[in-house]
C-alpha cells in the first residue's frame, strides 16, 4: 500500500515498562502478558490516516538495559517521533526519564516529537507516581503526555496517533523538511531487509539464545 509519508518511531524506558506490549498493542490489537526481554531492538509497523493522507509508521522498539545502549542509540537516528514510557507502578522508571530524555535528544533530530507514557494505568491501585507527576514532567521538558494500558488497549491507539498528528502539524508549519532523512517519502530498501542485516552485523539473531522471560503489560 502507497502512503504520503513514512515516519519512524523509537520506543524508549526502562526494561519492562511495557514498551514490547504497547508495540504489540498498537500493530496487532492484543495484549501477551509474557515476554522475552528485548534484546537490542524490536520492529513493528503499521498505516494510518491523518488529515486524508496515508501514513505508515515504523516502530522500533528498543532494549531498556544500559547494556545495549550502544546499539539502541544506532536507530534514535532519523526518528521523527519518540515514546517515552514509564510504569506508573515503579518509581524508580519515572526517575530515570530524564536520563532517557537526555539521550535521545542528544542522538536524534531536535524536532523530533516526543510522547510521554505513563504505561499499566490499569494497576491504579499499585500507583507510584501520580498523573499530576506526569503532566508536570511532560510540561517542564516540553513534551505531550498520555497514561495508557497495553492490557486494556487505554489511550494505545491515541498515543501513537497524537504522536503523528503532532509531526504532521510540524510539516505542514514548515518545521520539518520532508526532503531530509528526518521524514522520510519512501523506502529504497526493504525496512525488514535493513533491520535483518543490523541483526545479523550485532549477533542479535541469538536472541532466543539470551533472553530472558519477564512479565510486562
């Protein structure tokens, strides 16, 4: 299927937020409770329309250990649009978004667009970090900000829809240029063909070999 434009998603945060699950979500409309720890980076895709115009969105969802921070900051590259996700059940994830935020703006475009999720807002009797703590995040760093559940499918859909309206807007007011890298029209190779070769350049095809189960939502 043809579309107008092509806009790259990195998902970010500390390792089970949910990042995987909201993916999942999003592309396939269901939740699985249990997962492999990503390894490296994780690929999903999906059209939409904004405005009348098809829009393809690649997701690439990206390892939340410090360990593979190297090969995560590879693709922060040409993102037009960044989720960064935290678990409102777990403090210290929201306390390391600074940290997050810090390093994508340091190694992607500066007018990339950035979503702060507060993921598993189904567990709100397990709740850490109070939504007014999010809007106030979100505020101070310029950011827009939803609470979502991957289990649920809450605000999944409007998250990664707000997320490129808000590039669209910035398109259509002249602050991005659709000629560069940034939003890209088309594809000169196979994203899966691209996204295999970095695998197989990082060994990253072991990951059945290394990973590790963990339950998200």
């Amino acid at each position: 299927m043809s579309y107008a434009y092509l806009f790259k998603y990195i998902v970010i945060g500390d390792t089970g937020v949910g990042k995987s699950c909201l993916l999942l979500q999003f592309t396939d409309k269901r939740f699985q409770p249990v997962h492999d720890l990503t390894i490296g980076v994780e690929f999903g895709a999906r059209m939409i329309t904004i405005d009348n115009k098809p829009m393809k969105l690649q997701i690439w969802d990206t390892a939340g250990q410090e360990s593979f921070r190297s090969i995560t900051r590879s693709y922060y590259r040409g993102a037009a649009g960044a989720l960064l996700v935290y678990d409102i059940t777990r403090r210290e994830t929201f306390n390391h978004l600074a940290s997050w935020l810090e390093d994508a703006r340091q190694h992607a475009n500066a007018n990339m667009t950035v979503m702060l999720i507060g993921n598993k807002c189904d567990l709100a009797h397990r709740r850490a970090v109070s939504t007014e703590e999010g809007e106030q995040f979100a505020k101070e760093h310029g950011l827009i900000f939803m609470e979502s559940s991957a289990k649920t499918a809450q605000n999944v859909e409007e998250a990664f829809i707000k997320t490129a309206s808000t590039i669209y807007k910035k398109i259509q007011d002249g602050a991005f240029d659709v000629s560069n890298e940034f939003v890209d029209r088309m594809e000169s190779k196979s994203v899966m063909e691209e996204y295999k070769d970095h695998q197989l350049e990082k060994g990253l095809l072991l990951k059945e070999e290394l990973a590790v189960t963990e339950s998200r939502r």
